[in-house]
C-alpha cells in the first residue's frame, strides 16, 4: 500500500521537491542603461535538470526586449547571484549557479523570445508572465538576456523559482 497525503493531493507537483530541499528562488534587481543589456548567465549542474517553473521580470516604465539563448558564446560572470533555498530548515545547494554580469554575448540558439511593453504609455503590465515553465538541461550554459529598449534608464527586477532533479 502507498502512503498517500490527503492535505498535498491537489498541490503542483514542484511542491514535493520543495519539501525535499531541492527548490530554489533567485532574485536581482538592477538598472539598464537605454540600448544596454542585462546578461543573467544561467550555469546549470553536471547532472541536474533544472526546471523553471516561475520567471517573473519587472519594468520601472521602459520598454524591455528578454531572450533565453542556450549555449551562446560569452565571457562568464563572477557576481553570483544566490539560489535560496526554499525549505529554509534544509542545508541542500542548488547545483545550477547564476551571475548577474556575463558579457560579449553571441550565437546559441534563441529558445524565446518576449518584451515588456512601455506601460506608462500604452495601458501594459510592467511585469512579464509569471505562468512560466521550461526545463533547462544539464551541464549546459543560458543566458536570459534582458535589453532596455527604451529612452531612459529602467530598473528591472529580476525572480526566478526553479527545482532540480536527477531525469
């Protein structure tokens, strides 16, 4: 017979992974000059999948172009951005890393694409999607590039929760 949980029946299935220690959140705030790029280098574990399963970035007021590039060309970052763990009684690291700072980004293959509308104009939401979900494989490099496409200087916010698992 399989122990079975009444009270979690219904929950999303990350939720378990949650209460094994294997989920994470990151967040990072910082401001995008007009025409520049925020590149958030996604580093993922030797033998961990990483599963994405909220992403949600924030707009001050300007218009932002955000793509997901797998494996590009970049010269790695070395401010790390820290993956919280979401059972804060466990002690379990996150094997995929980020950094807020990557640079000379080129090639890979765009996974999506996406923007946040100049909402101070044009009636839009200054947050992108929070139902968001994409498995990022592993031993493998991302960027979530995020570019200010607007006049002015724009503070972006950037959260993500995600957990990992060995299939």
């Amino acid at each position: 017979m399989a122990l079975t949980s009444y009270q979690f029946r219904n929950q999303p299935y990350w939720l378990g992974f949650t209460f094994a220690g294997q989920a994470f959140t990151i967040s990072y705030r910082s401001t995008i000059n007009p025409g520049n790029s925020l590149y958030i280098q996604i580093s993922t574990g030797k033998d961990t999948i990483t599963h994405v399963t909220n992403r949600t970035i924030t707009s001050q007021a300007e218009q932002l172009g955000i793509k997901l590039i797998e494996n590009p060309s970049f010269k790695a970052g070395n401010k790390q951005i820290p993956a919280i763990n979401m059972d804060g009684r466990s002690k379990i690291q996150a094997a995929t890393s980020f950094y807020s700072d990557a640079s000379d980004v080129c090639g890979g293959i765009i996974l999506e694409k996406s923007m946040i509308p100049r909402y101070a104009f044009y009636g839009g939401s200054p947050v992108e999607s929070t139902l968001y979900e994409r498995i990022l494989q592993y031993d493998t490099n991302y960027i979530l590039a995020i570019t200010n496409e607007g006049c002015y200087p724009n503070s972006v916010v950037v959260n993500m929760a995600f957990y990992e698992s060995g299939n």
